[in-house]
C-alpha cells in the first residue's frame, strides 16, 4: 500500500486537493496528481483522498478511495532526492476507472476518516528508531575520531550536545510510548501526536 494524500498545491493544506472522482455508473473516473508519495513504486493498492462534490465547503467534498495501482491510466514518476535515492514519487491519474465498491465509508466523509488515520500515523512518524540508532552511529564515530589528541566523545562541548540529544530522544521514546499506550486501549491520541512529529524531525536534524 501507499498513501495518496499530498498534491502540488495540497500539502499542509490538504483539504485544497484538486484530485477529482466523478461517479460515472458503478465506477469513479479519477484525474489528478498525487506528489511525496513513498514507495508509491513498489505499491499495487494505493489509499486515495479524491474531490467528490465542488460544491460544499473543501472538507466535506472529500472522499477516501481504494485504488489498483495497476489500472491504466496511473503513472509512476520517481522524484530524485539530494541522496540520489527515489523514494518517493509523483502519481498521475489519467481517467482511472474506480469500482464504486472501492469507495471507503461514505462519500464525501473522507476528511473525517483521512484525519482519524493521520492522528495514528503519527505516534510512528516521530522516528525512535531512527534517531535510536542515528545517535548509536555518531557516538561510534565519534569514539574514533581524534579531536585535539583525544576522542571526539571526550570533548566537553561535543558530549554535552550528544547527552542533551540523548535526554529528549529518551523523553520522546517515553510520550511515543504512554500514546501508543493509550491507542491500544481504545483511546484516540490527540495534540501529543503532532507534537512527537516535531520533535522527532528536531532531533533527528540535530543528530
């Protein structure tokens, strides 16, 4: 699977999207553009937000589809990376055909159900993981580096950003717990989930 959200002039202000699905029979046409879209390369099923109704306000004309990535008229464009690596993509939509039994809930409730997956996603974007083991590589690194005649870990200055990393790495490690905590008990989680995405990026750029 992959995630069709995100569109040239739909980013941070998702509900301006301009994918369109028109019902025609017991099918949706689908014309549009989804951009950032990770993976999109190796994904057969992509989850879509698509603009049902242009008439209501942005958020109450969305709907959620389900869409075959093999369907003619959808076409992969790789976006290069300053790493040279093509992780995520442009996905076209040229008169894509969507079996009506596709559509996820009802028409037109697909803000609702695309913010309620958001929140969720969330409570993993933060990247624990990753700056888990980012950090474990630059303490490595800088055990071998020689600063001064001794190890760069022995800098005073240098050890105090790696312990300070280390403190909110741990501080988030704990809240991405106590939410993921709270999820499996049947609770939704709420500000603390964006907050994580923040400081998980702040950390990770520190790193």
């Amino acid at each position: 699977w992959c995630q069709g959200y995100s569109e040239p002039g739909a980013g941070s202000d998702l509900a301006s999207l301009k994918t369109k699905a028109v019902r025609e029979g017991d099918h949706y046409v689908v014309n549009g553009q989804k951009t950032w879209t990770t993976f999109g390369q190796h994904a057969n099923m992509i989850f879509c937000l698509v603009r049902t109704d242009s008439t209501v306000k942005q958020q109450a004309g969305i709907s959620f589809l389900l869409i075959d990535m093999n369907t003619p008229g959808i076409e992969v464009r790789p976006i290069i990376l300053l790493d040279g690596s093509a992780e995520v993509n442009e996905v076209w939509f040229t008169d894509v055909k969507v079996p009506v039994e596709n559509l996820v809930g009802e028409e037109n409730s697909g803000w609702t159900y695309a913010k309620y997956l958001l929140t969720h996603e969330r409570t993993n974007i933060a990247g624990v993981g990753f700056s888990t083991a980012g950090l474990a590589a630059v303490k490595r690194i800088a055990k071998a580096e020689i600063c001064g005649g001794k190890p760069l870990i022995q800098n005073p200055l240098f050890a105090a950003r790696v312990a300070q990393v280390e403190i909110d790495l741990m501080a988030m490690s704990t809240t991405n717990l106590r939410i993921v905590s709270q999820a499996a008990a049947g609770g939704a989680p709420g500000v603390e989930a964006s907050m994580l995405k923040v400081k998980g990026t702040i950390i990770r750029q520190e790193i």
